[in-house]
C-alpha cells in the first residue's frame, strides 16, 4: 500500500550521508531492522523505488531514514539530496530480513550500518545493550555514521576498522576470516551482517568454517 509523507527535515550526518525525518501516517509500525521501498512523489521519479531502512523507533512522532547519497550516479539518491523539507516521498509497507536475536556481534560495512541503527537504539532505550559488540568498517573515518552516538550505546564494544586510511587510531585491516578468528570470542552467538553483497557472501562463509551456525547468521536476502 502507498502512503504519501512529507519530508520534515534533512540533517548532514557525514560528508555523504543525510538524515531525512518524513511524517509518520497513522497506525505505521514497523521491527527495528525492518525497510520499505521509497520513491520520490514526482513525475519523473515515482515509480524508481529504492529500499531504506528506518532509523527511527515506533514511539518517535515522525519516520527516519539515513541515506548514503551517491552523486556521481544521476539516481535517486542524487535526487534526494536536492530535495528539501515540505517535499514528497512515497512509502509503501514494511519488509526486512534483519531481526534481533539476542545478544551477539554485529558487522557493517559503510552504509550497511543502517538495519542496525533502529535496533541499536531500541535496545540503547530499553537497557538491554548487554555484551553486544559491533565491528563497523569504512573506507575512511570521515565515512563513519554516527560515530558518536554508536560509541555512547556501546562504549568500548564498538570497534572500528578503516581500509583505506592510516594514522586514523583504528585498525587498518579487512574483516575477514583471519580477523574474524582473531576478534570474536564466541561462535555460538548471533551474528548480523550487512554491507556490500560481497562482503557478506565472504563474511558469512568465514563465520560458518569457524564454526559458526549457518541459522545464526542473519543477514538480509
């Protein structure tokens, strides 16, 4: 079904990434970890639909997303970054593979962080962080997403690690299956993936030969 909203407020989160809060309609609900498609109510554009996730909690009064834009690509994320409040985007009904199973390791890479934001909060709010730890990789530190509030929900549970930058005071490495043996203490733990497709091919199939349960794995499909 498709609803109409109306965009609030677009907020810089790094060089490339932008906060965009949309009016909520009535009764819409959805899991932390959980998306919609989204397009943009104009002509040219309505029926390019994109997936985001919702960075937002059900109890806040308005939606969220947290959108990587891609501007040398002329696409619709292009597009949304010349938008501006009071203009419209459609949003149609919730879908998302990524739910939380309990306490255990999440790893991102870039733009990948966002199934975990909402579940982050969420947990953040109700006291149930526990030992949850999350590996979070970026090509830069300048390309790290909410690097402050992740480190006031984790603490030192959040670990970060850059690829393409030295001097950062992070790891500059790969999470691969050699690091990956190296950080995780507990394989019998939940696991939540998200990133580029080829990482979380690699990153799955690294998980599941250090003994890692392959139902453990939750990554969306």
């Amino acid at each position: 079904m498709e609803q109409t909203v109306k965009i609030l407020s677009i907020t810089p989160v790094t060089h490339n990434v932008k906060s965009f809060r949309i009016t909520k309609p009535d009764g819409y609900r959805f899991e932390p970890g959980q998306a919609t498609e989204v397009s943009i109510n104009q002509e040219k554009w309505k029926e390019e639909k994109r997936p985001f996730t919702f960075t937002a909690l059900n109890d806040w009064p308005w939606l969220e997303f947290t959108i990587k834009i891609y501007s040398d690509h002329k696409g619709v994320t292009n597009e949304l970054n010349s938008l501006v409040p009071g203009d419209e985007l459609i949003i149609r009904d919730v879908w998302g593979a990524i739910a939380y199973k309990g306490e255990g390791y999440f790893i991102a890479g870039g733009a990948g962080i966002t199934p975990f934001i909402a579940i982050l909060r969420q947990l953040k709010k109700d006291g149930k962080v526990g030992s949850n730890h999350l590996y979070f990789s970026n090509k830069t530190s300048a390309d790290i997403i909410l690097h402050e509030e992740l480190d006031n929900i984790l603490g030192n549970q959040a670990h970060y690690i850059v690829t393409d930058e030295e001097g950062t005071g992070f790891q500059k490495t790969f999470i691969d299956k050699a690091f990956l043996a190296k950080e995780i203490k507990d394989f019998s733990k939940p696991f939540y993936v998200c990133g580029p497709d080829k990482m979380i091919k690699d990153i799955t199939q690294s998980l599941t030969e250090l003994g890692a349960k392959p139902d453990s794995v939750v990554f969306e499909k």
